[in-house]
C-alpha cells in the first residue's frame, strides 16, 4: 500500500502550491510539508519513478532514455507543459514518459493523454510543440520541438 493518497484541490490551492515551489525538481507534497511546517517525511518509495513493466512481467532497470524523431532525452529528463492554463509536469523514466501518473511512450501521447480543455474535454494535441524538457545536465528548459534535426532542403533539391 503506497504511503500517498490522492486529494482533490481547487485552483487556488493549486496556484499557491506552485508559487511556492523553489524549483521544478520540488514536489508538492514537499512544499506542503514546508507551509504546514510538518518537517522532512521518512525515505519511502518514490513518487518520480514509477514501477514499469515490459510485456514479459520483468522490472525494467535498464535507465534507458527516450528516442524518437531524432530526438534523445535521457532517464530523469524532467517534462513540463501548460495547455489550456492547466501545468503539467512528468519525467523521462526507463525510455518512457511518465506525466502525472500515467505512462505513455510519446510527447503526443502524453499530451493528449493529460490534457483537457477548458470544458473539460479531452483533446489531441501535438506534443512536440507543447513540452519543454530539461536533461540532466541542461542548465534551462528547452522546447521539445527545437532538439529535432531540420532539414536543410532547397528549391532546387525538390526540382523546383
């Protein structure tokens, strides 16, 4: 049984959860601990990396990272997108993308996965054009859609 449990907050609660936070890396059962003045909690399993599983039923332990379209992020890349004045935030975990809970092996996946409108429907989105990420050793976030390789092709090359 997971030490965690799940509670709804309104949009306020939320916002001020976020204001407060000293960084993207800090959770915010962290920053409530620290408003309420409750101290650091035990060492218990880890919210960040979820237990994933192959087809096989086998743990992966590989740290393997995330590639697609070109692209490389590795294990712990931190994921972060706004849609519709809602934030979300997840990690590279294991070659997949773990946002909010979920898995999913894509940025489109994961965007559409989570999103909802402001009606609070489910909509398709392009992922690429929504997450910023933020490897290990970068220093800034950066937009997903600017690690993958363009293509340099001239009139002339297509003909024309």
């Amino acid at each position: 049984m997971s030490r965690y449990r799940t509670i709804e907050i309104d949009f306020d609660v939320h916002k001020l959860v976020e204001t407060e936070r000293r960084g993207f890396d800090e959770k915010p059962n962290d920053v409530l601990r620290r408003l309420l003045k409750l101290g650091d909690v035990a060492p218990g399993p880890s919210l960040t990396e979820p237990k994933i599983e192959t087809q096989t039923k086998a743990p992966l332990t590989s740290k393997r990272p995330w590639i697609g379209e070109g692209v490389t992020l590795p294990h712990r890349t931190l994921l972060r997108m706004t849609y519709s004045g809602r934030s979300y935030e997840g990690q590279v975990i294991d070659g997949k993308w773990a946002v909010t809970g979920q898995i999913f092996d894509s940025p489109s996946g994961a965007a559409s996965g989570i999103a909802v409108t402001r009606k609070g429907t489910k909509t398709k989105l392009d992922g690429w054009i929504y997450w910023y990420v933020k490897r290990p050793d970068d220093t800034q976030w950066i937009a997903l859609d600017s690690l993958r390789p363009k293509l340099d092709v001239t009139l002339e090359d297509l003909g024309l």
